[in-house]
C-alpha cells in the first residue's frame, strides 16, 4: 500500500468516528498545552528575575563581608560570622587596580526620618557619589552626594521618590533640613522613581556620606561594596584582583567573597531554570496519560473494527499494511493534538502576558520541542501495541464478526 | 493442469477437550474456468473449505496447490500476495466498509496492492459502469440497496482480476429476485473465464452449478465429477 494511501485511509478511518478522536486529540493537546503554559510561567519567572538583576548596574564586581565555601554565590553568606571588617579604607584601596573603573562603598542602617512632624521609617545607605553612577540613579531634583573624601562627615541626604513624596508631600525638599536619626541633614537631591529593586526598595532609601552613617550609627563595618570593572571583559580579572588584594590587606586571610553579577544571574538562572524544567517534567506526565488514551482509544478502534480487518485480509493486506494503517491513525491522532495544544499553549500565555505585562511568559523553545516530541512519540509508542494487534488478528475469525 | 488441487485436507478445531473435525481428508480437484457449487447441511464444513481455498486458513494436514504451486507452505506476506491477485471473495452480509463510498470499496484491493491513483480510478470507473452502478459511485453503503451492495462487493472481488471467485452465500441475505441478478452476474462473470466457486443452501443455485461438491461432517460426500449419475441434493 502507498504512503500517501495509508494516510488517507487512516485519516478517513479517524474522522468516522468523530467523538473518539476528539476526545483523544483533545487529551493530547491539554497535555501539550499545560507543558507550553507551565514553562512559560517558569520561564517567565526566570526573565523577570534576571532582568531584575541586569537593573543593578553592568559590569559590577559586589565584595561582602565573610568567606563562602564555593566562592560562588551562597545566600548563607548572609548569616556567616564575619571574621575582618569591611572598611572604608578597603574599598579605597581597590581604586587602584587597573581593571577598576569605580568603587562604591555601602553601609546600610535603618533609622528614621523626620521633618516638622512628620516622622517615618527609612533605610540609611550610606555610600558616595559613585554609588549613582555604578548603578545608574538619576536625579530628579538637585544633586547626588559631594565627591569628597570619604571619611568626611558631611550632614546631607540624597533621599528617594516616596521618602520626599511621603515626608514633603507638594513641599520642595531640596535645600530642607530633615533630621535623620540624632542627626540634623540637609536635602540636596531627590532620586527619580526607580521602582521595585532586588532587595531594598530604592524609592524609599536616604542615602548619605558613607562616614555620617557611620558615625550616626557608630560603626565602620561595610554592609558590601560595589565594584564597577572596566569593561565585561574585565570583570572576572577585576575579581580576581580585589579579592589578591583584600586578602593581603587582611593579613593573608580569605575573609571575604567577591561575586560578580554574572555569577549571581547565573546561580539564579540555573535555579530559575532547573524550576522550569521540574514543571514541564509534571506536565509531562500529563502527555503520558493521553498517550495512555490514545491506546485505549485505539484498541477500542481495532475491536470495533475486526470485521474491516479480516475484510482487508481476505483483500490482500498484509500484516504489515495493517499494522502501518492503525499506527497512522494514532500518529495522526497525536500529532494533531499536539499541534492543536501547542496553539493553545501558545494562546495562554498570550492571555498571561496581557494579564500580567510585567511577566515575560514566553515558553522557552526546549520546553516547545519537548513537548511536541514527547506527544508524538507517546502517541506512536502507545499506538503500536493496538496495531500490531490488528495486524495478527486472524482473518477468518475477524470476518464472522460482520 | 488443475487450478486447485486439495489432497488429504484435514481442518480440526480444538473446543476444550473436544475436537471438531470440521474437513476430514478431503481430495478435490477443480479446474480453471469451472462453475462449482459447494453444498450440504449446516455445519458440514462448506465455509471451513472455502475459506483454505481463500488461503485465510491452513489445513492441519494434506496440501493445497493452486496453479501449480504448493500454497500451504507460503509465509503469510505471500499468501497475502496470493490472495490479492489470484483470489476474489464475496460475502453473505456484503462486508462492505462503511465509511468509503461505493467506488473507494471498489477500488480497496488495488490499494492495498499499491496500485497508482489514476490506475484505479480508471478501472473502478469501469467496474461501476460494467456492473450498472454508475450513478451509485459516491454513495455509501447504507444508501445502496442489498442488490447495489452485493454488486460492489461483485466489483470489488473482481477488480484484481483474479482466478478464482469464491462466494460464500451470495445470495443469503437478498430477496429471490436480486438473487437470481446477483448470481446472473457472477455466472457471466465464469463464462468471462473466472473459475467459481459457491456455497450455497438453496438446491435450485446449486443445480445451475456444472459442479456439485456436497459436504457432510467435514467429508466429501458427492462429486459430481466423479459420479455424473448421481442424483443432486
Ligand atoms: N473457529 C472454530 N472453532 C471451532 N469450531 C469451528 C470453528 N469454525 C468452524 N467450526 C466448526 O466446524 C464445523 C464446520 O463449520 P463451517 O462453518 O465450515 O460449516 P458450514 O458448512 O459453513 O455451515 P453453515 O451452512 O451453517 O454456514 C462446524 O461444526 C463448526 O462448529
Ligand atoms: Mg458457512
């Protein structure tokens, strides 16, 4: 029997019982379309939060305090006994590498801020002028903190959108004093909104001199500091150089870790994804179960149609062409299905994104061809055992069944 | 040189402990171009026999040559082979395939031998016209009457051309009068030259027959080849 022969028989035998294959095409599809769905949530996960990381600043170097296992990324790090203080002197002295392009140092303190009666909470982040630069601040009104040395305690804050918003309300800020903690600060800048950030919400920070807040809180620990490489190509030899020489400044003690942002992205991307890959991974059992159907459907199919079997023996058909019909009409079955679910997929994450346009819902290409993949090759695989049934079927029992 | 030569058949079916021995050493020989009615009592073996000389069953003993060639030790792919050249069936209850129209049934045995497109539709164009079903092409079976459905079935079991044409009860499921077209058909199709070979209840068919075979319990009981006086029945 031809090729194309076989398809139009199994296309026709498909479509004479409408209901049936629709149920199975139709349990193929929700499998295809739960996978595209479910990794694109994930995926889309992954991309929000690496966009969110790309939004600190480019080519940054960030050195904290206390010494990790791996030298990687360890959130752990975050409750580690620091052994050696970061200090300011430690951040001026990675000024002098060469593939250094700018060093910030950060303190960060909560207190509050208060102006005629207003009073509210706010995060102190104590740093320099570089900090704007390094992670791309603008300002809206004045200026960003005086470029001077850092060890300088000059009584200014520059403060973010909701912090001036929330204290000042219509009133202009820059050029007021507020008081911030015991301390009397003038306002010589206010930040444009910068929105949700990873970790501190800028808009709702009062950044000051590194050495005010350091004596406001009597304390010259740095909470990290940012290191800006001088080019992408630099960073890891940027790394590599603040770490030689902090360890050497620290009397030959490790005692602390340089990750770069590349490294961070990378442990959250390889998290982020590893996450996506478990979702299609359960949504895939899904595909298993319509693969299941379309056998149960399919030996339905074989036994409702003995007699045509046995019709198509005594007509010559070997085992063989018998065998190749019924498995068309399964691959047909799947592969429609999976088509159709991939449109559906492809559909619901349209409707995610309009829903939610700050979540880049994309199904990743992998999970796409994964997905078609595995329906197609459920669906034949699950397709052979009821055809090779039909193809040994024995002719002259399979007639009395007209 | 005989077209079909049975020696020392044997067919035994295995019920739990009993056995049925449903053809029991039959030795038949039958020629090219014959016109052979197979009779007897129900139960008696008739459709068992029909279906070893269609190769859709093997004998449990003797062999079977057709045109010469011992076909009981062919692999199933070259009995298939056999079958949709050489043999033409046609059925009590039609066995027409639902869901194809008149013309894609006609034209199901030259696909299943890979036969071209333009190859088939030419010959079942034929085939409708040889056998006045012309203006029935794109019907389905359940919109033909018994007679049409018989005569597709007639067209389908010959559109191979084959050598033998064998029917098992034609004529069991239609009136008296479509009967008689139907097996009005199939005798000028033997007189085209195709041996037939019938199975049949109805002595008045029979007779019309220039062979009798009568079966009982799996034997050959008459021949009447071999005993031309013998009475009929
Ligand atoms: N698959 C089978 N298993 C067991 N016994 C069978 C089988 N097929 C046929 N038989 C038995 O073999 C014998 C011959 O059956 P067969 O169908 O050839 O009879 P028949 O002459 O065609 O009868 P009828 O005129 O009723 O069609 C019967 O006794 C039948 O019960
Ligand atoms: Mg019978």
């Amino acid at each position: 029997m031809r090729f194309a022969d076989i398809l139009r028989f199994a296309r026709d035998a498909a479509a004479g019982y409408p209901l049936r294959t629709f149920l199975s095409v139709l349990a193929m599809a929700i499998g295809v379309a739960a996978v595209v769905v479910l990794t694109a949530l994930g995926d889309g996960a992954r991309r929000y939060v690496v966009g969110q990381f790309s939004s600190l600043g480019s080519n940054l170097v960030i050195v904290l305090p206390g010494r990790s296992a791996t030298g990687g990324f360890n959130p752990a790090n975050a409750i580690t006994k620091t052994p050696r203080d970061l200090t300011n002197d430690d951040a001026a002295g990675l000024l002098r590498l060469v593939p250094v392009q700018r060093v910030a140092p950060l303190f960060v303190g909560n207190s509050e801020i208060s102006v005629g009666g207003r009073l509210r909470e706010a995060v102190v982040a104590g740093t320099t002028a570089s900090y704007f630069d390094i992670r791309n601040f603008e300002i809206a009104q004045g200026k960003v903190l005086p470029d001077e040395d850092w060890n300088r305690v000059i009584p200014v804050a520059v403060i973010g959108r909701k912090i001036q918003e929330e204290v000042f309300g219509n009133q202009p800020a820059v050029g007021q004093f507020v008081r911030l903690g015991d301390r009397r600060v003038r306002v010589i800048g206010v930040l444009k909104p910068t929105g949700q950030g990873l970790g501190m919400n800028t808009d709702e920070v009062v950044f000051v001199p590194v050495a005010l807040a350091q004596s406001m809180f009597n304390s010259s620990t740095l909470f990290r500091i940012l290191v800006e490489a001088r080019g992408r190509n630099q960073i890891e030899d940027a790394k590599r150089e603040v770490l030689t020489l902090l360890k050497a400044r620290h009397g030959g003690e490790e005692d602390v870790t340089v990750i770069t942002q590349d490294a961070v992205l990378a442990t959250f991307d390889k998290l982020l994804r590893a996450l996506t890959a478990a979702v299609a991974g359960i949504a895939a059992i899904s595909l298993a179960v319509a693969g299941i159907l379309v056998m149960n459907v399919m030996l339905v199919a074989v036994t409702q149609r003995t007699a045509e079997i046995g019709l198509l023996k005594a007509h010559g058909a070997r085992g063989r062409t018998i065998r190749q019909a019924f498995l068309a009409e399964a691959a047909m079955i799947s592969v429609v299905g999976a088509f159709a679910g991939y449109l559906l997929g492809q559909l619901g994450a349209f409707m995610l994104r309009k829903a939610f346009p700050v979540f880049p819902a994309y199904p990743p290409d992998w999970a796409v061809i994964a997905a078609l993949a595995t329906a197609l090759t459920t669906g034949l695989l699950f397709g052979i055992m009821p055809a090779r049934r039909a193809a040994r079927m024995d002719p002259v029992q399979a007639l009395m069944k007209y | 040189m005989a077209l079909i030569e049975l020696c020392g058949v044997e067919r035994v079916f295995h019920l739990g402990d009993s056995t049925v021995n449903a053809l029991a050493r039959i030795d038949v020989s039958i020629d090219s171009g014959e016109y052979v009615a197979i009779m007897g009592p129900s139960g008696s073996g008739k459709s068992t026999l029909l279906n070893l000389l269609g190769l859709l069953d093997r004998p449990d003993a003797g062999t079977y040559r057709l045109e010469g060639r011992d076909v009981t030790t062919l692999s199933p792919d070259e009995q298939a082979a056999v079958r949709s050249r050489r043999i033409g069936f046609v059925f009590q209850s039609f066995h027409l395939v639902p869901r194809l129209t008149a013309a894609e049934n006609i034209a199901l045995p030259m696909m299943l031998a890979g036969i071209a497109a333009s190859e088939r539709t030419r010959r079942v164009d034929q085939a409708l016209k040889d056998f006045g079903l012309n203006q029935r092409a794109d019907h389905r079976p359940d919109q033909l009457s018994g007679g049409q459905r018989q005569r597709v079935a007639i067209a389908r079991a010959t559109i191979m051309q084959p050598a033998v044409l064998l029917a098992d009860e034609p004529t069991g499921n239609l009136d008296r009068t479509t009967g008689d077209e139907v097996i009005h058909l199939l005798e000028t199709l033997n007189a085209g030259g195709v041996t037939l070979i019938i199975v049949t209840h109805d002595p008045k068919l029979g007779v019309r027959a220039r062979r009798q075979l009568v079966m009982e319990d799996g034997a050959l009981k008459h021949d009447s080849a071999r005993l031309p006086d013998a009475p009929v029945g």
